[in-house]
C-alpha cells in the first residue's frame, strides 16, 4: 500500500508542478530556440561554424556575469539550425525577436503513446504487446536498402527480431555511429541494427533520479517501448514467438529486410522536445529513409506547428526526402485530440487486429460471459469463489460512488479478501492497473472490470485473474450479485480468439480528429494494427507477479497503443521507398492513403467499437494496404513550397516563413486559412461550407505512377444533401500527359449542418485511387 500512497502523491505534486509552471520570469529554463533551415540552397555548413555563431547569439543575450549559462545544451546543425539552452522568460522573448530566430518556447515534455497516458505514467507501461502479419505477398519483395530511424526509448539489441543473419551489407551511404554506453558496446549493433544513439536525458520535475542516472549514458531499452516499436517496423522473422504462450506464431515487423536506427530520447517520464529535435537532426543525417516516431505532446498541451518539436523536425526532414511517421495520440474517443497533424506528417490511428484474448466468466447461476484480457490465473472451472461488487463493502467512511469503481482506500480489505471484485470504470483517471493493484492488494483473487470503452484493448494483469466486460454483460453480473444471497464465480485462463470479428475496428482510445490546430487537413490520415500486438520485449518484469511461476521473463510482449499503430506504418512505407528508390515521402505517403481499404473483415464498412461506422475523423482513409500500396495508379504529390504556403494561410508571417526556410518565398497575398484545403493533399477537408454560398471548388493534382497510357473515372458517395461535382470526371493519361489537375466543387444548401464525409475515387480496371472528404456545412 505504501507505494501506492506514494504514486498518488506524486501525481498530487505532478499537477501542482504543472500549476506553477509560469512562476518566476528570471529562473533560466531550458529553451529552444528554432532558426530555420540550417543554410540557404540545402547545402550542409560544417557543424563547428554555427555552433560559434549560436553562441554568439546566446552571449548577445544573456548578461556576462552568468556566462556559465553561454552554453548550448543541444545544437541543431544538420538538417536544420537552432539549440536549446537555459533561458530566462526576458531572455527567450528578447531572443524570438532577433533577426533569423523562428521560434523560442520551453522545452516540452512529450509523452510515449503506447497506452493512455495515466496508464502510462504509472510509469511502468501497464499493456503488453502482440503481432501482425501483413501479408505474405509482402515477403516475397525482398527490401532492398532502406532505413528506419526508430525515435523511442532505445532498444534491446540481444532481442531474436534484430539478428542479421541473411542480411545484406550496411548500405554504404549510412553515415550513423553505434554510441557505445556502459551496458551498451559496439559490436551489439549489426547489420539488422546499424545505428544506435542516445542522448542524455535531464532530471524533470517529479522524475526519479536514480532510474535517470541508471539510465544515462547507453542506447539501451530500460522501457520496452522502443524495442516494440522497432521490432513491429522492422523485426526479422522469429519463429515459434508467443507471450508466455499466447498469440504464438512466427513475429514479424512490417519490413524484414530492413535496417534500424535506433535514438533513445525518451525516458519512462516522457521525452524531452529538445532532444526530439537533436535525433531528427541526427537521423536525417545519418542517411534514414523514414523516421517513426510512436511520440506526442499531449493533446491538452498542443502548441502551434512552430512550437512543436515533431512539426519542426520533420518539416525539414521531408524537405531533405525523410518521410516522418506519428502516432496520433491516445487521448480518444473524444473529438479534436488528435497530435503530430502537421500535413507533412503521417498521422496514425489504430485498430485491432483478428485476433482477441478472452477470459472467461463463469457465474453460479451457471451462465458465462466472455471477458477480454491477459492473465495467467490459476483458477478453474470446477471451483466457484465469492464474488462481491466493490460498492457492497466500502470501507468505513468511503463514498459509495469511490467503492464501486474501486478507488484506491475505498475498500473494506476484511470483505473482498479471498473474493472475486466487480469494480465499474466511471472514471477514467483512475487506470484499471491501479484498480487491479488495489484489489490484489486487499488479497481478493480476482478482479471482473466493467469498462466499456477498454474492453477490447486487452490488459496484461500478469498472473492475477483479472477480465474486463461491457456494460451490458456487466449489468447482468450485478444482477446476478443482486439476485442471490451467495453470489459466485470464477475466472478462467485467457484463450487467444482468432479470426475475431469484425476487423479491423478503430480502437476506442485512438484519438480523433478533426485537428485542433486548422480542420482544413484532414487527420488521422490512416489507421494501422494497435490493438493486443505481439513484439519485441525487454524480457524483464516490471512488475512482482507479471511473470508466470516456472517462466523466464518474455523476449515478446503484447502492448496496444496508436504507438504500435504507427510503425506498422513505418515499415509500410520502408517497404514502399525500398521498391520506388525515387519516390519522395509525399508519394509513399498518398500511395498508402489511396489504397487503404474501408471494409472489414465481413465485407461491411469499417466501425468504430460501438458499432457505428466509423467516420474519417476517427479512421482517416481507413486501414493500411502495404501490398497494394506498391501500385496506387495515381498518386498526390506534394512540395516544400506547398508546405511554406500552408504555413503562409495557417497564419505565419512571411518573415518567419521565410526565416525557416532562408528564401525570398512569397506568402500568397491572398493568404486565407480556407485556402489550406486547396493543398494537394490525399484527402479533403473543408473548415466551412456556408449553405448560402456558392459551390466551393477544391483542385487536386494527381500524378501517373502505373502504366502510360490509363483512362481513369471518378465516382462520387457522398452524404444526402451535398452536391459533390467533379471536373474532369475522366482523366486521360498518355505518355505527355503525366499529370492532371481536375476541380471537385462542393454545394451545401441542401446539407445537413455538420460534418458530411463522402469519397471519391478515381478507377482505370486496375486500380481504385480512393480519396475521402469531410466537409462542414454551416
Ligand atoms: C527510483 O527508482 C529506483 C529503481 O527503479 C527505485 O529503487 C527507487 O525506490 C525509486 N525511488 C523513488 C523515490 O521512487
Ligand atoms: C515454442 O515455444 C514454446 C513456449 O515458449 C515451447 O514450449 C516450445 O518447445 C517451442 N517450440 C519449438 C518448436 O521451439
Ligand atoms: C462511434 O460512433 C458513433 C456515431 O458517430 C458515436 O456516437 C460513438 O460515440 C462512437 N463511439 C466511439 C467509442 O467512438
Ligand atoms: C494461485 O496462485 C497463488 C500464487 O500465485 C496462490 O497463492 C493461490 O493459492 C493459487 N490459487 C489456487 C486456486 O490454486
Ligand atoms: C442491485 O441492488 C441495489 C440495491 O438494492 C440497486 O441500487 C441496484 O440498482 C441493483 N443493481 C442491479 C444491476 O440490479
Ligand atoms: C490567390 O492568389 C493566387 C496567386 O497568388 C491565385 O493563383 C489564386 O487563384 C488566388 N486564390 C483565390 C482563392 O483568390
Ligand atoms: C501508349 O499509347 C501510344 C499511342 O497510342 C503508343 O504509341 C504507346 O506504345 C502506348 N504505350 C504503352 C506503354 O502502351
Ligand atoms: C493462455 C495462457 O497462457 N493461459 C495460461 C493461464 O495460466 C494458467 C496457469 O498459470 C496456464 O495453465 C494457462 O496456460
């Protein structure tokens, strides 16, 4: 229990901490200070050069009495310029003022998106992980060079999915190091893992300095997420892999044949913004083809895209040919808590798999219920236990509405020791590891959870039985409670359901759209596996009792999170850019929107988990497609240019457009945020469609990648009421004629107010170049 005091304290003092962030003007913090592109024309200026400019630049600003302070604590040289050092407020505002300076703003503090982040700060990551096998077309391309960029917690190199026997040579345009660290040497890299990085992370308010210190100095994985993440990008085959037996098959990442970079910027608290920007520089540098960043800043704390140090960093990385891959976040299933929405990003919902883990429920009344969830439980069929709900056996003094969601002092540990505990989930703040810990702590030996938005993510409760149900189901066992003097029951073993239908479904944690930021983009862009994934693990226990008696801890692990989403999409795109060398981040990017798929498995369109079909601000375009991703027919390009005029009509002053990019870029004159939806983006977003006014006319350039010579045609769905026309409705391609430019016109007058979605998708027999639109009508 003392600990569990101890966490609750902490997270007391975490939000007084957050409270006082804007205390004193003259206590330097850490900064950083953005300026731009690192040099005019792309050309690459030696490191030591703007290191001594930047200094100068600090010693402009701060008084010489505290010129220990004249120090840059992270330089960015590479693919852009800037660095990050201890500012005071005065001194941070006097900077973003100067000539060439971006941005000034605190250094922010990202979070990891592997579970909803109070799981998260729980500070052991509470879900385990499982696999996905995209498809077996998939493995006969075999990779050719390309390289991820992994920007997670670091990695576990001993792991079975990073070995390199069959691998290839390093490719020789890789210019990244293997940083050695003390439980980290050189030769634990090799041709599988190439590169490794780590940089050290800084004490942060509520942090733990002695796991800081432990963790100082090596690429090493003390978390887990980094290693999951990679080995779903990039893991070789490894047969025979299961978590403690569940989930067995042969694990894979997405693209086996590719290299992995790994940069450990994140620690169990979060990650630094700084040193998120440091690793992009260095990755882009070290010659990565894609980076994966499974990384957010929360969706309550979103800053402007120039304020962002994922927005910033991958800007200039896409203009260097680096594609960036994000998680959306896990803030959902509220509307506008989607993160990492800049266009130039690809933004990654999640969903599950076929595939669930079920415990089941047997009751005394004899009825069962099928509960998901991970646990090793030692219970059986044949012997029944008292089953009481948490709201019947308060503790003293405790509201009844604390001990029915089983609140941490709520419960009368006389009266559920040696039980099973129904706990409800009104409350989402309280996670359900905390519930679990709570009712393990009373002695009860199992715990039912009534939850109905986390009932499909399976939580990894170790070996204590443990199953989560609906709120249906979960009404019924009330009844049951209340029906009888003596209630019982017993919880079962997981068994692994496959072909679990439907699939995929958005999960109820993913987050949404539209973006807070402008809703002329349309985001999430995709949505990939993230539901009960079986990866790479640190095999180490976090946790007493997560380990199965007799077992050694697992080198896989089953984790959810739109973290697990986004590198199924990293290792898509690492695939796609290893057969089309010459295709830029824009491409392999609409190449992926275009051919996703929105049917699931029953052939019915795609659904959210409560049942409704699932709309683009939940999905994006729908689920991933790598294989057919190879031949999208057309695609979307986009530039550097049309990045600047998106920044021109979010709002941004030619100086700052111009400074981060070291130009003569005009903005537009006519710069409007209505103009955003007129980017050639693989989808449509329009802000606002008044019914009064005239139609609206979208235009999008698509680009000739299949055959020559292709005829295409559109088809239009749209919702009841919205005019959607289409100009050409018939694109004709030839040898002279690689792109085309066609207008899509929107009329509201006879529209529902709201958010109307539709598609339109452009067919030639081969292909199905599938674009949707969302559209709100005033
Ligand atoms: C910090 O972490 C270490 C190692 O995980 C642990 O032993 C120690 O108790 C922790 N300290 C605090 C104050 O939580
Ligand atoms: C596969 O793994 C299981 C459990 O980890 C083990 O018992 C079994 O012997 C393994 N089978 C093979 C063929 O390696
Ligand atoms: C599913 O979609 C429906 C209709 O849009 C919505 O009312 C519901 O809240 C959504 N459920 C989840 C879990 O997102
Ligand atoms: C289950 O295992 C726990 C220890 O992990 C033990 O205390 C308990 O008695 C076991 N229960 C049954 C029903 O075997
Ligand atoms: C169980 O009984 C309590 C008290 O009599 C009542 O408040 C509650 O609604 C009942 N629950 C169900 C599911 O019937
Ligand atoms: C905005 O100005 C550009 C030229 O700078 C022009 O091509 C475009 O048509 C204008 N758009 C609108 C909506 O007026
Ligand atoms: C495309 O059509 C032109 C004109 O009909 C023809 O000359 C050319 O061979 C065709 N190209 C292919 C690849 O079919
Ligand atoms: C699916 C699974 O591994 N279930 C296990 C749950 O725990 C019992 C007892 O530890 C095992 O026998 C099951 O195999």
């Amino acid at each position: 229990m003392e600990w569990l005091h101890q966490f609750l304290n902490f997270l007391f003092l975490a939000s007084l901490l957050i409270s006082t962030t804007a205390i004193s003007d003259q206590t330097p913090k850490h900064y950083v200070v953005y300026m731009g592109n690192s040099s005019p024309n792309n050309k690459r200026v030696q490191g030591q050069i703007s290191e001594s400019d930047h200094l100068q630049l600090l010693s402009s600003i701060i008084p010489s009495e505290e010129s220990e302070r004249i120090a840059l604590i992270h330089h960015f040289s590479h693919a852009f310029s800037g660095f990050s050092a201890m500012l005071t407020e005065s001194e941070a505002s006097a900077l973003s003022g100067h000539n060439g300076v971006v941005s000034v703003f605190p250094d922010p503090m990202l979070e990891l998106h592997t579970t909803r982040s109070w799981d998260f700060l729980e500070s052991d990551l509470g879900l385990k992980a499982p696999h996905y096998v995209t498809s077996k077309t998939l493995i006969q391309h075999s990779s050719i060079d390309s390289i991820i960029g992994v920007i997670d917690t670091g990695i576990w190199p001993e792991s079975p999915s990073f070995r390199d026997e069959g691998i290839g040579e390093i490719p020789s345009r890789w210019k990244g190091v293997c940083m050695e660290g003390h439980d980290f040497k050189k030769s634990n890299c090799n041709r599988k893992l190439i590169g490794a990085r780590f940089y050290n992370i800084e004490a942060t308010p509520g942090s733990n300095q002695t796991q800081i210190e432990a963790s100082k100095g090596s690429p090493r994985d003390s978390v887990g997420h980094g290693t999951h993440t990679a080995s779903i990008a990039a893991g070789v085959y490894v047969k025979n892999a299961s978590y403690y037996g569940l989930a067995l098959g042969t694990a894979r990442g997405g693209s086996p044949s590719t290299r992995i970079a790994a940069y450990r910027t994140c620690s169990e608290e979060g990650c630094s913004g700084a040193i998120i920007l440091k690793a992009i520089d260095d990755a882009v540098k070290d010659g990565v083809d894609v980076i994966s960043i499974s990384i957010g800043l929360s969706s309550l704390f979103q800053s402007d895209f120039l304020s962002d140090p994922i927005a910033i960093g991958a800007f200039h990385a896409e203009q260097m040919g680096v594609m960036v891959v994000c998680s959306a976040g896990n803030d959902g299933p509220d509307p506008f808590t989607v993160v990492n929405t800049a266009p130039w990003i690809f933004t990654i919902a999640a969903s599950n798999i076929d595939r669930n883990f079920q415990s089941t429920i047997v009751l005394g009344n004899g009825k069962y219920f099928q509960g998901t969830g991970i646990n090793f439980s030692n219970l059986t069929h044949s012997k029944m236990h008292n089953l009481v709900f948490g709201e019947q056996v308060a503790a003293k003094f405790s509201p009844a509405s604390e001990a029915r969601n089983c609140y941490p002092g709520s419960l009368d540990y006389n009266k559920i020791a040696g039980n099973i505990v129904v706990c409800a989930n009104d409350d989402p703040t309280v996670a359900r590891r905390i519930k679990k810990l709570v009712v393990q702590d009373g002695r009860a030996i199992g715990l039912i959870l009534i939850d109905e938005d986390n009932k499909d993510v399976p939580f990894d409760a170790g070996v204590f039985p443990f199953t989560e149900v609906g709120n249906l189901e979960g009404h019924q066992i009330l009844q049951y409670i209340n029906s009888t003097k003596n209630p019982t029951a017993t919880i079962l073993p997981t068994t692994e359901v496959v072909r679990y239908k439907p699939s995929p479904i958005v999960a109820s944690f993913s987050s949404r759209g539209p973006s807070s930021l402008t809703e002329n983009i349309l985001k999430p862009d995709v949505m990939a596996p993230g539901i009960g994934i079986l990866a790479a693990m640190i095999p180490k226990s976090t946790d007493p009792g997560s380990v199965p008696i007799g077992n050694n801890p697992s080198l896989f692990g089953i984790k959810s999170g739109t973290s697990m989403a986004c590198p199924h999409v990293t290792g898509a795109a690492a695939f796609i850019k290893s057969v089309h060398q010459n295709w830029s981040p824009s491409m392999i990017k609409s190449a992926l929107m275009t051919t996703a798929t929105n049917y699931n498995n029953l052939r019915k369109p795609l659904t959210n988990s409560s049942n409704y079909i699932a709309d683009p601000h939940e999905i994006g375009v729908g689920e991933i497609n790598p294989v057919k991703a190879l031949y999208p027919g057309l695609v979307f390009e986009t530039n550097i240019e049309d990045y600047l005029r998106f920044l021109c009509y979010f709002g941004y002053s030619q100086k700052k457009v111009r400074s981060m990019f070291k130009t003569n870029f005009d903005c537009p004159k006519n710069s409007s945020e209505d103009l955003i939806s007129n980017i050639n983006y693989p989808s449509i977003s329009i802000s606002t469609l008044k019914r009064q006014q005239k139609p609206k006319v979208i235009t999008r350039t698509v680009t000739n990648v299949g055959s020559p010579n292709a005829t295409y045609t559109a088809k239009v769905r749209s919702s009841e009421g919205l005019v959607v026309k289409v100009i050409p409705n018939k694109l004709v391609f030839s040898e002279g004629v690689q792109r085309i430019t066609y207008k899509v016109s929107f009329y509201g007058k006879e529209a529902n107010g709201g958010y109307n979605f539709g598609s339109l998708t452009w067919l030639d027999g081969h292909h199905y170049v599938h674009t949707v639109f969302a559209v709100k009508v005033e």
